[in-house]
C-alpha cells in the first residue's frame, strides 16, 4: 500500500510539474504574442506619416487649384466691374455737371 501511495504521490507531483510548464509555457506564448503586438503597433505609427503624404500633397494640390480659380474668377469679375465703372463714369460725370450747373 505504501508503494502505492508513493507511486500515486510522484505521479501527482510530475502531473503537478507538467501543468506548471504547460503554465508557463502559455504565459511565455501570450507574452511573445503581446511584444510582437507592441512592436507592430509603433511600426504602424511610424508609418502613419508616410501613408498620410500622399493624400496631403493631393489635398494641397486640389486646394492650390482651387485658390487659383478663385483667383481667376475675383480677377475677371473685378474687370468687369471697373470697365462697368469706367463706361458709367462719363454719363456719371455729365449728369454731376448737369446738376451743378442747373441744366436739369
């Protein structure tokens, strides 16, 4: 019988032993797992300023477009309005001297 006890003693401090590694074994595995993760993660952060560039720069050019045309348009209307003023500013000028004068 104390053979028995002996035996059956062993065998639970080797399944003891076993579910120890086993343990921590997984927690090694888990560990590894979350470094790997961490380091991805700076990786991908590191990158993010190159994956934005590209679409920045477009973003730059479509807006530098934009101004442009803007620019363009402001232009043309403000030619517009002086030659507007300028064909108004005779009969404007007549009518000025009409009044002063008394013609009217």
């Amino acid at each position: 019988m104390e053979d028995i006890l002996k035996r059956l003693l062993a065998a639970e401090k080797e399944a003891e032993d076993k579910v120890e590694a086993a343990d921590a074994a997984r927690r090694k595995i888990i560990q590894d797992a979350l470094d790997e993760a961490r380091r991805a993660e700076l990786e991908f952060e590191k990158q993010a300023e190159a994956r934005r560039r590209p679409f920045l720069a477009t973003a730059e050019e479509g807006a530098q477009r934009r101004i442009a045309e803007l620019e363009a348009e402001s232009a043309a209307r403000m030619r517009a309005l002086r030659a507007l003023a300028a064909g108004n500013e005779e009969a404007a000028v007549e009518g000025a001297l009409a009044l002063i004068l008394g013609r009217r």
